[in-house]
C-alpha cells in the first residue's frame, strides 16, 4: 500500500471540502455537471484517515504528522479531488516507496490517483543545470585557433621545415658529439675491404754531382755566325755591359737577375742570358783570380736550378777574365727530355766592380738551339764593368 503524508491527506481532505461546496452551489446554477464531467471523486471515509495516520507514525518517527478534525463533518464520508495537484510538496517524477514494516491490511484502497510520496535521500546532486553539457575550451585556446587559421600555408610550411632542420642538427651532433678527429684511427686491412694499397714515394731528384773547378781549361770556340747584335746592355744594378742580342733573343724579367734576356718558347728548354749581383755569399771580399776562381764555382753551383734535375756535370771552361778582375767557368750538363737525350752548354762570369758585391753574368743554350752556342762566346768577348 502506498504511504500519504499527513499533508497530503490535508490536502485531499481540504480539496475534498471544496468540492462538496462546489458540487453544492452547482446544484443550484446548474455548473455542477460540467464540474463532474471533468473531475472523477471517491468517498474517503474517517478509518482511511486513521489508518494512513498510524502507518506514517510507525514508519517515520521524527517526522509525526497530525490528522485534522473532521468531527464537525456532517456527513461521514466526503469526497477527494483525486487529479494531480499542483504544489511544492509533489515529487511525481519520483519512484513510491513502500512500507516494509507494517504489512499491507485489508480495507478500503487508497484512491489510485493519488500523488505518490517520496523519501528523499542524502547525497550529493548534481545540478541540473550542467547535466548533459560538454566542456568548453579556455578563451586562449578558442583564440589561438583562429589566429593558426590566419597564418599563410606557406609560412607554417617554412616553420615546420626549421623546426625539423634544428632537430636533425641537434640529433647529428649528440650522435657524433663523442667522436675526437684529433684521435689516430688504425684500419686493419681486413677492415679496410681489401689489402692497403701500397704507396709509392715521390722519387728524389739526384743531385747534380759537381767535381772540382779545374784551374785552367781554355774555352772552346764555337762555329756558326751567332745571332745579330742589336744593342748593349748597361746593368747598373750589377755593375757589367755586354751585348743584347737580336733576334730570336728577346729581352725579359727573370728573379733574381736585374737585366735578362731570353730565347726559345716556355714549352720547351730555353736559352737564356742574366745579370745580377752574385746570388751567394761573398764573404771576404776577393782580391786575386784565385779568390774569383772559388766564388765562380759558388756561383756555378747555384746556376743548376735552371737545367734538368739528375743531369750529368761536365767543366769545359775554367780561365780568367778578358777585361776586368775575374774568372769565368763553362759547364756542359747532359739529360734526358721526352726521351731523347740532349744537353746544354753553360757559362758563369764572376767580375769584379766598383759595387760591394761581383757582377755575375749567366748564359745557357740547350742542344736544341746550337746555332746560338757562339753567342756564349760573344758574351765572354764583350763583358767588362762599368
């Protein structure tokens, strides 16, 4: 048996009152059928009203209810407006609860229509004002994405293209941070793939092996007309004149020399023709022709730049000089070039000058120019200092 709170049945009593007045005034004005046809009553008699009223006492005890006098009733049984009334103490949305304690007795039933009570039990609720709805973002979120959708494709394109370069660099160097270059690494052949291949050094050039400077050795005259005289050349700078040769001799820049002149193309062996002071040290400065005779060999030695490295060293002329304090020295060097042999002939002059060092005069004349080898005698002819 559903439990009705004394308030409910107050109110049922309450409401029943008012309709016997209602039904009692309709009689009178002819309203009451249509009263009738709307509202469905009951009879609730004095032994309801008890019984709901010991139920609610054994059952809820600290919340005791009392049930109205209905003595001045005159008539026992009243009637109750049994459709759902509209109040603050109506829960129709929620479940009856029954009475476990007090077994349901026989009687009279409880109109079907009555609003069914409720027991209320503590816990917390959730508003229902946040049931059913999802979270919204935080304003900077909601803000951040729609400024992202303002940016030029382009541009997050080269963002993201940085961003991947740092974190490839960043990578390279953690991998390869613990490597030293300083560090000797050893490969083993076997490691290598293969045997390790041999490596064959750069051969030295020989030395060209100078014997000593004779005393005496008289020049040798060579044959041929030699080359056209076209003017004389005044080194100031080394002190000494001599001739400058027409063609095919031309005149050039040579270091160390100060006045040279040359034959021949670059391709090939070149004769040349230079002055200067001498290239080496002088030391104590000489005063006989044996004094000229040892700085000539200096100086010859240090003329071998120019001709062909492991070439054969021969002295042809060793006598002194024609004008002036000095000596002159003629070598003849033999080599091989584009695998033929071939040779040249050479002349060092050493003349002593008003200068604190000597005048060297140099002339060298390969094999493949012999027309010109009587231009070293023309030189030996014409030097003198100035």
């Amino acid at each position: 048996m559903a439990r009705v709170s004394p308030e409910q049945a107050l109110a049922m009593v309450q409401a029943a009152k008012a309709e016997a007045a209602a039904r009692s005034q309709g009689s009178e004005t002819g309203t009451a059928q249509e009263h009738d046809s709307e509202v469905e009553t009951r009879p609730v008699s004095k032994a309801d009203l008890a019984r709901l009223r010991r139920t609610r006492e054994g059952e809820t005890a600290d919340a005791p209810a009392t049930v109205p006098d209905t003595s001045d009733t005159a008539d026992n049984n009243v009637t109750a407006d049994v459709r759902r009334p509209a109040g603050p103490f109506l829960h129709p949305d929620r479940p009856v609860a029954t009475s476990r304690s007090t077994p349901e007795r026989p009687g009279p039933r409880t109109p079907p229509a009555a609003p069914p009570a409720t027991v209320d039990r503590p816990g917390p609720r959730t508003p229902p004002a946040t049931l059913g709805r999802r979270r919204r973002p935080p304003r900077w979120l909601s803000i951040a994405i729609l400024r992202a959708g303002d940016i030029p494709i382009r541009t997050v394109y080269g963002i993201g293209a940085a961003i991947v370069t740092a974190i490839v660099v960043v990578l390279i160097f953690m991998l390869f941070s613990g490597d030293k270059p300083g560090d000797p690494v050893r490969v083993s052949p076997a490691q290598g793939g293969g045997p390790a291949p041999s490596v064959r050094p750069k051969p030295t050039p020989t030395p060209i092996a100078v014997p000593p400077v004779p005393e005496t050795k008289l020049m040798t005259l060579f044959a041929g007309p030699g080359s056209p005289i076209a003017a004389y050349v005044a080194d100031q700078t080394a002190g000494i004149s001599y001739v400058q040769y027409g063609t095919p001799w031309a005149k050039t820049s040579r270091d160390p020399f100060s006045a040279a002149q040359k034959a021949g193309p670059s391709r090939q062996p070149q004769a040349l023709i230079g002055s200067a002071p001498v290239p080496v040290a002088v030391g104590k400065a000489p005063a006989t022709y044996a004094d000229f005779r040892k700085l000539a060999g200096k100086a010859a030695k240090w003329t071998l730049r120019y001709q062909p490295a492991g070439s054969t060293f021969t002295w042809t002329v060793s006598q002194q000089a024609r004008y002036n304090l000095g000596w002159v020295l003629g070598y003849k060097v033999s080599y091989v070039s584009g695998g033929k042999k071939h040779s040249s002939q050479a002349y060092v002059m050493v003349i002593s000058t008003a200068k604190k060092k000597p005048a060297m005069l140099f002339a060298s004349v390969p094999d493949t120019r012999k027309p010109l080898f009587h231009d070293l005698n023309m030189l030996f002819w014409t030097v003198r200092a100035i």
